[in-house]
C-alpha cells in the first residue's frame, strides 16, 4: 500500500475507539438525563420541602422557648 489507505489493523483500532467514545457518550446522557430527573423532583417538591424545613424550625424554637422559661 503507498499510505493512502489504512491498513484493516488501523480500521479496527479506529473502529474499537469510536465504539468506546459512543458507549461514553451513551453514559454521560443517561447520567444527564437521571441528574435533571432527580433536579425536576426537587423543583416539583420545593413548596413541600421549604414547608417541612420551616415547621421543623419553627416546632424547634417554640421547644426552645417552653424549655427555658
């Protein structure tokens, strides 16, 4: 061969390389893709978790102020 054409050995390196660069890039939106599920989740819930954060302080402060008078 005069080094315009690739040797089947190169191909299958090349070929092998791509598989794996897909198979990675295939990960990476999977992990994207469960990362903005659990963010929309977490959106959805805002109200609901902002609630309980609040009435927790709340219900502790009042325990505080009963206790120390």
């Amino acid at each position: 061969m005069d080094g315009q054409y690739v040797t089947r050995e190169e191909f299958s390196k090349l070929d092998g390389k791509m598989d794996e660069l897909q198979d990675e890039q295939t990960q990476t939106k999977q992990r994207s893709r469960h990362v903005e599920q659990k963010l929309d989740k977490i959106e959805i819930n805002t109200t609901w978790i902002l609630r309980l954060i609040f009435s927790n302080k709340n219900s502790l402060n009042i325990h505080k102020g009963s206790l120390f008078r």
